[in-house]
C-alpha cells in the first residue's frame, strides 16, 4: 500500500455500519453490517450522504468499497424489510436503494469494488455501480432475487446486461445462476481476479494509480465513457473535444505537460 490507512476524520459517519478509512487519496469504505453485511436504510443513507461529501473533498480522487470479514462482500439487502408485503414500504426502500447506487455510480472519482466473498442481490448491485470490479478467485456473484420473489431494483437488470450482454444475465436474473470470481472474469463482470485475502489489496493499488492521473482529467473521461449508456456513441464526440478544450482552464492542465516535458512526475491540485 502506498500509506497506511487512517480513519477519515473529514466526515462523522451517519452510521457505524460504513467505516470510512482514508489511505493517499483514496477512501476506503467498508461494510461492517454482520453477519452477511447486509444493506439496510442505515448503511443506504449513510452511503449517499458519504458519496455527496466525498465529491466535495479535492483530496479524495478514487474510492474503494469492500466487505469486513472474509465470507461476504454483501449478502444485499436485509429481507426483513419485505417480510410484511408493505407495498409502500417496498416503494420507498427501492428509491433508497436507487439513490444509493446511483450516487455511487456517478462519484467524481473512480470507484473501485474489492469482492472478497459472497456479493449477492443488492450486493451485486454495489458493485456494479464501481467503475471497476476485482473479485477474489472463490467469490459468488449472482441476483438470486427471483427465487424468493422479488427483482433487481437497484440497476441490476441494466447494469448487468451492459457488462456481459443479455444472454448472461438472463442466466444470473431469470435462472438464478452464480458464478465464481473465474468465470465472472471470462464474462466480463470483474476485470480482474485474484487469489483469496487479495482483493482489498489489489483495489488498493489499482486506487494509487488514479493518484497519479489529473482528477478533472478523470472526472471528464469518465462522464464521457458512461455517456455511451444512453445515447448513440458519435452524439458524444462533440462534447469530448468541448471537455478537452475545457481542460485548459484548469492548473493541473499545464501542470501535467509541463512535468511530462520536464520529466518528473506532476504535482496535481484538483483544480
């Protein structure tokens, strides 16, 4: 790791079910929910509330989100909530749970998911609203939510097809199929895998990568790449060279040629 992990002192949590640590400039967000770090309305509103303030941080350029213990990522969502039939309660739990992704699908930085174990249901669906997936070798990724009659709802359906295409997750949703962190890797849902205790480590890296690229450079070819989700590629290609352009309004601009052309490496300010 490139520095040792410190609590985030930056922001007081709305929840101990999210432990927030702060490691160069990453946050690293941990599911502390036992036994199966469940989400609930607690760990949902905490993550926009965290989400919304990390955007806000300068300091902060990527983010990973993992599960404690060895066993579970996150088991989803915490059924208990369903178990009366409350049509209202489901209506409402569904928005928290959209909310809560979304926002994480649209942090300012990159997001990057550690699967070290079970990522099940809205367990899935966090992960599918990183940038990046690293799953550990025995991982189990599935949306099981049919088998006890209820869907995806917080971007499953839509996230997953666009990552492995129809006919997979067809299979995961219609079927109930899980699958390891192997094969997950050959259907193009993770982008990488790795041997067990080695996820965390390895988001970890891939984070300290991000440290060394312009965060408004990232910003931008983010919005750009995610914008190939709901509109025709060539609409976009306007307004990426109007983001190019944009980009020399900024220090880190000429921060980043002047230290390439000096050969050190640059110093980055956020702005």
């Amino acid at each position: 790791m490139e520095h040792a992990l410190t609590p985030y002192t930056a922001l007081v949590p709305r929840t101990d079910k999210l432990v927030v640590q702060k490691v160069g400039h990453t946050a690293l967000v941990t599911i502390d929910n036992p036994p199966a770090n469940t989400w609930d309305t607690d760990t949902l509103h905490g993550l926009v509330e965290l989400i919304d303030h990390l955007n806000q941080d300068s300091d902060i350029y990527a983010l990973v989100i993992t599960g404690r213990g060895h066993r579970f990522f996150s088991a989803g969502a915490d059924l208990r909530m369903f178990a009366e039939g409350d049509k209202s309660q489901a209506r409402m739990i569904s928005r928290l749970f959209g909310q809560a992704f979304e926002a994480l699908r649209d942090f300012s930085g990159v997001s990057i998911a550690a699967i070290n174990g079970y990522a099940l249901g809205g367990g899935l669906e966090c992960a599918l609203a990183c940038d990046i997936r690293i799953a550990e070798r025995e991982a189990h990724l599935g949306l099981p939510e049919a088998s006890v009659g209820l869907l995806p709802c917080a971007g499953g359906t839509q996230a997953l097809a666009w990552l492995v295409g129809e006919g997979w997750a067809k299979r995961m949703i219609l079927c109930g199929e899980r699958i390891d962190g192997v094969k997950a890797e050959r259907i193009g849902l993770v982008e990488d895998v790795v041997e067990q205790g080695q996820a965390l480590p390895a988001a970890l890296r891939l984070a300290a990568q991000v440290s060394r690229q312009s965060p408004r450079a990232v910003g931008y070819s983010k919005h750009l790449i995610q914008a190939a989700r709901a509109r025709p590629i060539n609409t976009a290609l306007t307004e990426e060279r109007e983001r190019f352009v944009d980009l020399f309004d900024l220090e880190d601009t000429t921060e980043g040629v002047n230290a390439f052309l000096q050969k050190r490496p640059p110093q980055w300010r956020n702005r």
